[in-house]
C-alpha cells in the first residue's frame, strides 16, 4: 500500500514538474503569439528579417550537423576501436564545450579571428571574414554542438566490441566496407539519436552565436536573435509569434526523438 502511495505521489510531482516548466511555458508562447489574431502573426512570422532569421539558423543548422555527424563518427570509431597513445586526452577535448559556457566560446573565436586576434591580418589579407559573418555563426554553432553524436556513438561502440570488426578484416573486408557493412547497422539508431540532440542544440543556440555575430539585421541574426531584439524592442506579440517557429520546431523533433528511442527499445526486446 505503501509503495503505491509514493508510487502515486512521485508520479504526480514528476507532471506537476513537466506541467510548469515545460507545458505551461510553451502554451505561454503560442497565446500571446495568437492574442492578437491570426493576422497578426502570420505578419510577424512573414516579416522579411524573420525569415532571413529562419533561412540563417536553418543554414547554420545544416552545416554544423553533417560536419559534427561526420566528426562524431570517426572520433567514435577511433575512440572505441583503436588503442593509441592521447586516447584520454582526445575524449577529454571532446568534452570541452560541454563545461565551459557558449558565451567564452563565442569570445574566444572573437580574439581569434577579431580585429585584435593573432589570425586577423591573415583574414584581411584574403578579404575573409569570419567575425560578424556567416562563417563565424557556423563555426561558433559547431564548437557548441560537436560533442552530441560523438558522445552518443562513442559508449555504443565500445559496448559492442571489435571483434565483428576484426573477423571481417581477417576476410578481406576494406576499410570502408566494414563501416558500411558491418559497424553502421549496429550504430544506426544512436547515430540518428545524435544527429536529431546536434540539430536541436544547433537551432537554439544563442550565446556563443550571439557574441560573435554582431547582431546585423537581416544579415547575421538567427532566429533566437531575432527573437531578443524584437523582445527588447516591445514588440512582445511579434517575439512570441517568431518563438512559435521555434516551438514548433522543437517539438517536431522530441516526436523524433521519442520514435527513435522506440525503436531502439523494440530492436533490444
């Protein structure tokens, strides 16, 4: 009876939790978005610098997750399947985004390819610009999110072992061909569970990309920046109708997240 009752208790303290910190925000969001009718919001998300927000975050989405996919793949194979000399110290490195915070990433890139960074005269030189530009978005939104897939294949690999690995070497089997073959049918779900965690870390991103993109309209704002300046700017309704696109977007990719943790759960059965 006993364990029913703080089955019972526990149960509801969890919802409550779910309730207030996740539900009632996200209902916060798409009421105020919709106060003012659907005109309203159709303006705002239609609103040229919105969309040039969207087509930037979706950009920089996109290139940060095949460059982490295809990083976060081969630093797991060599992780987990080779022995070498700094294996520690790589794994280590790996880590780094996740202890120190997005906004000193974002000032690091700044004294590293800045005005006042010891790349600066090369970039000038070449006519690049990575500071207050697309590249520097991009490259800030990788070093945030590069440990996601990594992260999630590099235990799977290691459960699993070599030996598959090995035996199709002893038989001939290329490089490329075990991979294929052999490793990415075993990896496949937790590789695609990566993927979508490196995708909703990328489309949310704001501190690291928010030091380094020197918030020109239009031109390097995502859509998380978009969002403060239209909240700074009292344009309460058009913020919270830009943070819909978010919203919704976030919780089309918790439906995939849920679906492929399925899946996982049923091939393990």
């Amino acid at each position: 009876m006993k364990e029913k009752i703080v089955k019972v208790i526990l149960i509801l303290l969890g919802g409550a939790f779910l309730i207030i910190m996740l539900v009632l925000p996200l209902a916060t969001v798409l009421v105020y978005a919709l106060r003012q009718g659907f005109e309203t919001f159709s303006k705002a998300i239609t609103d040229e610098y919105a969309v040039k927000a969207l087509h930037l975050t979706l950009l920089a989405t996109g290139i940060t997750v095949i460059v982490n996919t295809i990083f976060g793949v081969f630093a797991a194979w060599t992780i987990a399947k080779f022995r070498f000399r700094g294996k520690q110290a790589l794994t280590t490195l790996i880590d780094i985004p996740f202890s120190i915070s997005p906004i000193i990433a974002g000032l690091v890139f700044i004294l590293v390819f800045g005005r006042i960074g010891w790349a600066y005269p090369l970039l000038e030189a070449w006519d690049i610009k990575i500071v207050f530009a697309v590249p520097g978005i991009v490259l800030a939104t990788i070093f945030v999110t590069f440990p996601f897939v990594s992260r999630e294949l590099i235990p799977l690999m290691q459960a699993q072992g070599s030996d598959e690995e090995e035996a199709a070497a002893l038989m001939g089997a290329g490089g490329f061909r075990i991979f294929f073959k052999v490793t990415l049918p075993h990896i496949k779900w937790g590789l695609l569970y990566g993927v979508i965690l490196c995708t909703a870390r990328s489309l949310g991103e704001f501190g690291a990309v928010s030091v380094v993109s020197g918030h020109l309209r239009g031109k390097t704002n995502t859509l998380p920046l978009h969002v403060e300046i239209l909240f700074n700017e009292f344009k309460l309704t058009a913020a919270f109708s830009v943070s819909s696109i978010l919203v919704l977007i976030a919780v089309i990719i918790l439906i995939l997240r849920n679906i492929v943790e399925y899946r996982v759960k049923r091939e393990e059965r």
